[in-house]
C-alpha cells in the first residue's frame, strides 16, 4: 500500500552536514513542499546553502570574541 505521509517526507529530505576546521559541525536541510517536486540535485544545493548560510552567524559571534579579548 501507500507509504504514510512521514516516511514519504524523510525520502525526500537531504541533509548537508559541514564540518568546520575546528571539528564544529553544522547541519543543513532541505526538502520540497511536495514530494512530486524532488529533485537531488537541488536538494543537495539547497541544503548546503541552508548550513552556510547558519555558519555566518556563529563566524561572527567568533570574530566578536576575539576582538573582545585583545
């Protein structure tokens, strides 16, 4: 029969994970609003986007705590 609606969402999800110099990792995720949509291409360029675009925040904070300290 059909597969429930859950396991049809994790089928299309992608995840990035990134893995910073210093062994911090960030994961990014992406998935299409409807299942029909998929496309792994995309979701692997979307996922990326989706970690960098987490990563820049915490660079920041990073860059802030080291002009702090001098």
């Amino acid at each position: 029969g059909p597969l429930p609606i859950t396991a049809l969402s994790l089928s299309v999800l992608t995840i990035c994970i990134l893995v910073m110099k210093n062994g911090f990792t960030i994961i990014g995720k992406a998935a299409p609003a409807d299942e029909k949509n998929f496309n792994a291409e995309l979701g692997k360029k979307f996922a990326r986007e989706d970690a960098i675009r987490q990563a820049w925040p915490l660079m920041g904070y990073a860059l802030r705590e080291r002009l702090c300290a001098k």
